[in-house]
C-alpha cells in the first residue's frame, strides 16, 4: 500500500492543498495562463499521485509502439534531477546526471525513440516538432503540464498504491476528481486482469466514458551491467544485495522474494538517489553477498567500467496489455485523427 503522507494528521491541510490545484486548474480552463500548442498531436501520460505509477515503462512501451507503427515518435520529459539545465537531446551514450535517469532509460534500447529535456517543455515544444520533424509528441509526466496543449491525456492509477487522497494526507497530486480531464484511463500493477479492488472498480465505473485499459509488468531476465542474460530462476535460493530509489521499494523487494532470492541486504534510497557504491559494497561484503541485482531506473545510474569482485544485475520490465488489439486501434485512431480518442 502507498502510505507515504501523513495520513489522517493530513486531513486539515488537505483542503488548502486541494484549493490551490483547483485554482491553478481554474486558471487554464479560463484562459488566464497561457498554453502554448503543437503542429503534431501530442498524447500526455501522467498520473494523479506523485511517483510511482509505472510512467516510465509505460510511455517506453508506447512510445516503441508508435515507432514500429512507421511514425516518427519523440519523447519531451523535464529530466527531473538532472545537471544539464539546456534544451537538449538524450544521448543514449551520456549520463543519466546530465540527462535524468527516467529520459536516458527511455532513450536506451532497440525500437527507442528520441528522447529531449526541457526546464521549460511547453514553451520548447513548438522549436521541438520543426526541428525534429515529428509526427507524435509524448510528453511524459504531463498531466499536470498544462501550459503544453494535448490532444489525450493518458492518466495512469496503480491499483497497489490505494485509493486516491489528497496531499498530505496521501502523496497525490490531485484526487479522482482530476480524470475529468482525462481520455483515456490506465490501471497499473493490476495482478490478474478483470479483478480490480472495489475501489478501483468503483473509480472505472465512475469514469466508465473514458477509455480504459488494464496493465501489469512483467520481469523478463536478470541481465548484467555487460549485457548478459540469464533467466530469473538463478535468483531461486541464491544470497543477494538490493538497492533501489524508487517511489515504491517495497514493490521490488517482495517481487524478488516471490522469484525466491535470499535477500541478505536492502539498502533503500530516496526516489531517483543516486548510489554511493563504497559503503554499500562494504555493507555487502560484510553480508557475505557478491550479486546485486537493482532496477533498470537504477542500473543507468552505474559506470559500466567499473571493476568489483561483487556483480551487479538488473531486471528489465515489459508492460502486458488486458486489450492489446484494443490498444493498437486506439493508437492508430489517434495518429489519424490527430484529436482526441
């Protein structure tokens, strides 16, 4: 369960904070901030809570989908963390410091789209399309990046962080209230299709004019910092280092308890933290491990050179779909309507 906040001591701040979401909603539903609008449809995908959601690995599968579909696709992220503070594009060979973790992990492997950062993404949008000559803009994280015009938005809700609350009772951005604005509805994390919880069941059928899709993620193999692949069932009983910064660590360490590894140590850091490799190989050796296995978010953050008589691992992620055909329909829809789905 997503429980970071304050719980039921955050319920007397949470209608200030809900009021000052409303208001800035207010001020672009009645045009008094500006938006700034693209030649090319553009899909948002974000979410209402403040990480976590699975955004990464589902604008990654999106995007390469629109890529096999013969459409020039690019990638617009903020590069959230990152050291580079210019309008550029993600080199596949840079640094997740200069680019951010999540642009560089969605720049990286075959069917990739190109992938840019901006500090100021609506404003960059417009140059973005001429200079590329694109034909699809994801802006990811968009949701609420409402200075940038969309033809969807793609709102993600993972089924295992609980119903929506607002901050800070609940680390979310906006409450349920938010997917009015919404096109098209995407569970997460949902462990057998056709089985929300009630809650979540509830949330589709308040919202059941929306497109709604169902998604899950799936490890592939456990795959070393060199390229080498082995399949999942060597962690079966075998001792291991974790780390990982994620929003939702506790997702991870019982996924690799499920595959039957021996976690003999957990070294947590906070969302998108970088690791400090001297003590925790320390930490290791003193727990008598020489694997780590960490995420594919984490892993961009490791120099590849980098000799150890302890290994590290990754595991890489797919998204299964509850509607594949569905899917690809509503995808090709959108490209050749270029408007709403």
């Amino acid at each position: 369960m997503f429980e970071r906040g304050l719980g039921p001591w955050g319920w007397p701040l949470a209608p200030l904070f809900s009021s000052l979401v409303q208001i800035r909603n207010w001020s672009f539903d009645w045009g008094l901030r500006k938006q700034f609008g693209c030649e090319v449809p553009v899909l948002s995908i974000g979410n209402l809570s403040m990480g976590g959601a699975g955004k990464t690995p589902i604008t990654r599968d999106l995007a390469k989908r629109f890529v096999q579909m013969d459409r020039k696709c690019v990638v617009l992220s903020r590069g959230y963390k990152r050291q580079s503070t210019q309008d550029e594009w993600v080199d596949p060979s840079g640094s997740a410091a200069r680019y951010g973790d999540e642009p560089l992990l969605l720049a990286l492997g075959d069917s990739a789209p190109q992938v840019w950062v901006s500090n100021q993404r609506a404003r960059f949008a417009p140059q973005l399309v001429a200079q590329t000559d694109c034909e699809v803009l994801l802006l990811d994280d968009g949701f609420q990046h409402r200075a940038l015009k969309r033809n969807a938005d793609w709102v993600l809700v993972d089924v295992s962080q609980g119903p929506p609350r607002p901050f800070p009772v609940k680390w979310f951005r906006e409450g349920s209230r938010a997917l009015k604005r919404a096109d098209t509805l995407v569970f997460t994390r949902v462990s057998a299709f056709g089985q929300l919880p009630a809650w979540a069941e509830k949330l589709a059928s308040q919202f059941d004019t929306l497109s709604q899709f169902q998604t899950r993620f799936e490890a592939q193999h456990l795959q070393r910092l060199d390229g080498f692949c082995q399949p999942l069932s060597v962690l079966q009983g075998r001792p291991i280092g974790v780390y990982c910064g994620l929003a939702q660590p506790q997702k991870f360490l019982d996924d690799l308890r499920q595959l039957g590894a021996d976690i003999r140590l957990e070294w947590r850091l906070p969302d998108h933290g970088v690791l400090d490799q001297k003590p925790f190989l320390a930490a290791c050796r003193k727990a008598n491990v020489d694997w780590v296995v960490t995420t594919e978010k984490d892993a961009v953050k490791l120099d590849k050179k980098t000799s150890s008589d302890i290994i590290f691992h990754f595991i890489p992620i797919s998204v299964l779909w509850d509607q594949p055909q569905m899917l690809e329909k509503n995808l090709a829809d959108f490209i050749s309507s270029k408007g709403r789905l």
